[in-house]
C-alpha cells in the first residue's frame, strides 16, 4: 500500500516521537484520510459503530435485509452487532499492510464487547476470543469494571490483544495494565508467543473532566473552571508515568477528545493518541509546532485546585479507588449507560429496516 501523506502538525508529531496516531472511528473514509495525516490505527466503540453506520444508513441497509433474510431466526440485536462486525473487518483490512510493518504493535482496528454482558466475566472473555477471530489485526475493548479486569487477564492469557475501555482514572489504568501484565506473563511461563500482542490501556480523559464538571456544578464548588480542562491531562502524565516506573508493557491510550492539550500535553510519550477525525481535521490546519510535553508537571497553582477536589484525587492516586469501586464511578455508571443506550439505538435502526412502520 503506497500512502499519500497529508503534511502537518499530526504527520510531524508522529515522525518526531514515539507518540502514535490512531483514528478514533471505524468510518473507512475517515480512516483512510486518518492514515494519510500519519495514523497507525483505529478504535471504536458502540456509540461510534452506531454513529457510523447511521451516516451510511443507505449502504447499510440493504446489507442488514439481506441479514435479515439470510438469518430469519436472528432478532434485532444479532443482526446489528453481525453489521458492527462487518464494519470492523472492513476497516481492519485497511490497517494490515501497517500491522504487518509495525509486527502487532500498531495496525490494529479495535472492536468493543457488547456493553451488556459487562456483568459477566466469562461472556467476556468469550467474546473478546470470537472478535479476536475475525482478522488477524483486530484488538478487542473490554471495561475497567471489577467483572471486565477478570476477564482482560484472561483474555490476554488466551492470546488475545486486549484495548481497556471504560476507564477515566490512574487505578483503573494501572490495575488493567497489571492484569494485562499477569496474562502475559501466564503465557510466556508456557512458553506461548506474545512478540506480536499489542495491548493498550485506554484513559478517556475528557470523561473524567466530564464527570468533575458535573462534580463541581453539583457541589457549588467556588473554582477556576479552566482548571477543569486540565484533570484528564494530569491523570494520563501520572497514569504514564506509573507504566514507566512499574515496567508494565501495555502502552496507555488517550481518548475522549474535549480539548487540544488532550493531544499537545501527551507528545513525547510512548503512548496511543486517539482523537475523533473531526479533531484531527482541527490540529492539522493549526500550524501548531509539536513539542515534547509528557514530562512537563501540570502548573502547580492547577493542580492545587484539582487536588482540592475530593473526586479528582480518587482518579488521580494510584490506590485512589479499589477495584470494588471501579463499576460505581461516576463516570464509569454514565458511560456505560451511553454505551448501552447506543445499543438501543443500532436495535432501532435494524428495525427500522427490517420492520418499517406503515
């Protein structure tokens, strides 16, 4: 595959450190320009999926009736994650030439679990093995939650390269990156390869500033609200940081895009950036000059106030939370719930197509 490379702040970033660009959707249009600005690869979620297949709800549809036909005992359900599957293999196949390059390190395509079987630790680990199954380059989400970090060991001991989700703090990322760890270590006490695994612990930083927003509103807090824009940031440096000094292989992902110093302040680290293309479309017609930033401390005066936040020093502290406390986080509760109404969303869609109102 011969790329045409878009000139920019991206393309130069990611010639000038270990920093990574992957597109933070599966649209094989966006990905394509994606790859072209220096992208290595992609991730997606269900309210992406949901996003993208709503876009081309034209092209969809004759695909979901002709499922629907070739599968008649199959429900609404089944036919919509069978399309986000679809997709996925897709876009997956535009990434092999630079899996291939990148031995497993980067061209892979990430498809997530079904939010529903979240509970379930089993359901889990079977279905990260079923996706894992569809292409050779493909890295299958699972969430922080106290029933996902069981089933991330698993999983990944079982040979499967594991993308974290549902994850906002520096516990959440250091505890999945710890079991991630366990699992590499269960297979290589075996003797099982793991030279091309490519694990990544996801921090979705602008759902932390999120949720300490809602904190803050909620709790009358009389603070600078600029330095809300600043909580994710300081929580992918220390979450870094922490991989580094702890030798955990599993590199961090930052995503969630709420602002630019979700890109800027992380350049210079061995970390996976993955910011919607509508942002990458931004950062490149900036002119912005990239700059090492990953051990440039937060402004102390910033996080003096975060600090003051009781809920920011929870995300914030490795042992800040315990695993128990995972799956009741604010953030986690409200994404979920995000993840779980995009499902409904796909359902609707497939019926819709399937079962057209008069």
């Amino acid at each position: 595959m011969v790329i045409e490379y878009t000139p920019g702040p991206l393309l130069d970033a990611t010639r000038q450190f270990p920093t990574v660009l992957w597109n933070d959707s599966a649209d094989p249009d966006e990905l394509r320009q994606s790859i072209s600005f220096g992208a290595v690869g992609a991730t997606c979620n269900p309210t992406i999926a949901y996003t993208c297949i709503k876009q081309k709800k034209d092209r969809w549809a004759v695909r979901i009736k002709e499922m629907a036909e070739e599968m008649p005992d199959c429900g609404e359900s089944e036919i919509g994650w069978r399309v986000v599957r679809k997709l996925s293999v897709e876009a997956a196949k535009q990434l092999e030439p630079i899996f291939e390059e990148h031995k497993g390190r980067n061209g892979r395509l990430s498809i997530q679990t079904d939010p529903r079987l979240i509970r379930s630790t089993q359901a889990l680990v079977d279905q990260a093995v079923e996706f894992s199954e569809l292409a050779p380059n493909i890295i299958v989400k699972a969430p922080a939650t106290k029933a996902g970090i069981a089933a991330i060991e698993e999983a990944t001991y079982r040979g499967v390269s594991m993308n974290v989700t549902v994850s906002f703090t520096v516990p959440q990322a250091v505890t999945a990156a710890e079991a991630i760890e366990r699992g590499l270590k269960r297979r290589e006490a075996e003797g099982k390869d793991v030279s091309t695994m490519g694990p990544v612990v996801t921090l979705m930083a602008g759902r932390l500033d999120d949720w300490l927003k809602i904190v803050a509103d909620r709790d009358q807090l009389f603070i600078d609200p600029g330095h809300l824009e600043w909580a994710g940031v300081a929580a992918l440096k220390r979450a870094y940081h922490e991989f580094q000094e702890r030798g955990l292989r599993a590199r961090l992902l930052q995503a969630a895009f709420r602002n630019v110093l979700h890109w800027s302040e992380v350049q210079g680290a061995d970390m996976v950036v993955s910011p919607p293309f509508k942002w990458q479309q931004r950062i490149n017609n900036s002119g912005y000059k990239p700059v090492s930033k990953i051990d440039e401390p937060v402004d102390p005066k910033i996080m003096k106030t975060l600090q003051s936040i009781p809920e920011f020093v929870r995300a914030y502290e490795p042992d800040g939370m315990t695993i128990d406390e995972f799956d009741t986080f604010g953030a986690t509760l409200r994404t979920i719930r995000g993840f779980l109404d995009a499902d409904n969303d796909l359902d609707n869609l497939v019926r819709d197509v399937i079962t057209p109102a008069p």
